[in-house]
C-alpha cells in the first residue's frame, strides 16, 4: 500500500449533461485550444508584415486536415482498442490523437495552401511556432479529465489519482501514477514564455527560426516524457514510437533552426530590435 501525503485527485467525471446533451471536457480544451491557435496564429503571421486574410483562407483547412491525420495516425496504432467496435474511431471525444500525425500532415498542408494563396510560410510557421505550444497545452488538460496519458507509478505529492479501471494491466496495485500531461503542459508554456518570445525580443529570431526552437525542445521533453508513459504499443531499443519521431523532430527543429541563422528577420521582430 502507498503512503500518500499528497496527490492530484483524479476527476469525478469527465463530461456535462446538460439536458440530453453531453458535453467532454476533452473536447472542450480541444476546442479552446485550437482557438487560441488561431488566433496567435493570425497576429503573430500579420505582426511579421503577412496578410491576415490569407490565414483564414488557410487555417481552417490546415487544424481540419492536421486533426484527421492526428486521428489516423492515432487508430493505426492503436487498432486493438477499436475492436468490435470500429465506429468508435469517430469517438474522438473518447481521446486518440496522435500529435506527431497532426503536425506532420497539417505542416504539409499549410505549405501547400501558403504556396497556393503566396503566402509566407516563414511567417506562418514562425507564427503557429508559439500556437501549437499553447494549443497542446489547453489539450493536455483534456487528458486529465480522460485519465489517460500518465505515466509510471509515482508518491510524489503531485502524482495524479487514476480510477482502477483507467490503470494499466502491470499497475493494478498503484493508485498514484506521474502526470506526464501535466509535465507536457508546463513544458510547452515554457517553450512560449521564457524561450521564444524571449529570444524574439532580445534577439531577434531570424526566420524560421521560431519554429526549429518549437521543434527541438518540444521534441526533447515529448521524449524524456515517452521514457515515463504507460500507454505506449511499441518499443524500439527500449523508445516508444513517438519517442523515436520525437529523436527526428528534434534533428529536423535543428536543422531549421542552424539554417535560420543565414536569413533576415521578419520585419515586425526587427523593427521591435
């Protein structure tokens, strides 16, 4: 038995009724964050001399088609959970998106609809590099009221209470377990806070940049926590799937980052220097 002195109390529930309607707490901060997204989004892109209209002629598209790709990426590996109830994998409510399968398909998309309208894709990337962060994290809340996406057991005085029935086969008997989604929620509002928004004052950034810094740090703590979390279906040397995509982001957010170097900045950071 644990010796509890403190923990983070699991949710009573994870949805409202109100009348015959119900309503999740998951897809409420889904919701809110995407909306914060967008519109950090939109200032930031026109803050870097962009034309707004061409953010809204593209972001819808972009959050539409990144949450299918996170939702496809998310069923294929995980298809044993939707057996013998396939329909299930429109139950998004439920929890089930894959980040990394998000972002990847809605950059894709951005760079494509960015081209099509003559956008700047710097500045949408740089823009959305302080929106996703703060997104993920409204997101992340969600997963509390899920109980899903902790970590190993833990008595530390912030481990969160999970229900028996949420807790995984080889951890019937511990009651407490590590928030990892709080982690990733205080490590994202780190990313916006004291780093690039901080760099891009004191800098500043050059293009680009924003977006190789999102990425190499997001991607170093997705896989220090990917070494704590439970609910993973597939290990490689010991990492788990995203864990390894986490290692790529990682190299990827470097390479952006080492080749901003030889840009300019965008004109609002270097009028604001």
């Amino acid at each position: 038995m644990q010796l509890l002195i403190a923990s983070i109390p699991s949710p009573p529930t994870n949805v409202i009724e109100i009348g015959p309607l119900t309503v999740h707490y998951y897809g409420i901060a889904i919701g809110i964050g995407v909306a914060i997204s967008i519109f950090v989004l939109r200032a930031r892109y026109e803050r870097f001399g962009g034309n707004p209209e061409i953010v809204d002629r593209a972001v819808l598209w972009v959050v539409g088609i990144g949450f299918l790709g996170a939702r496809a990426a998310y069923i294929t590996t995980h298809t044993g959970r939707f057996e013998g109830r396939w329909y299930a994998i429109f139950f998004i409510w439920e929890g089930g998106l894959a980040l990394f399968g998000g972002l990847t398909v809605g950059a894709l998309t951005a760079i494509y609809l960015m081209r099509k309208h003559g956008g700047d894709i710097w500045a949408f990337a740089d823009g959305a590099a302080v929106g996703i962060p703060l997104a993920q994290a409204c997101g992340r809340l969600g997963n509390y009221f899920n109980q899903e996406l902790f970590g190993t057991p833990s008595t530390l005085p912030w481990a969160v209470e999970i229900d028996p029935g949420k807790r995984p086969a080889e951890y019937l008997d511990a009651a407490t377990f590590h928030p990892t989604f709080l982690y990733e929620i205080l490590w994202n509002l780190v990313i916006v806070v004291p780093v690039i928004l901080l760099m891009e004052r004191r800098g500043p950034l050059r293009k680009g940049g924003a977006i190789g810094l999102y990425a190499m740090l997001y991607g170093t703590g997705r896989f220090l926590l990917e070494l704590m979390r439970t609910d993973t279906t597939f290990r490689l040397l010991g990492v788990s799937r995203n864990g390894w995509v986490a290692i790529g982001a990682v190299i990827v957010g470097g390479v952006l980052y080492a080749s901003s170097r030889g840009r300019e900045p965008h004109p609002g950071l270097a009028s604001a220097a």
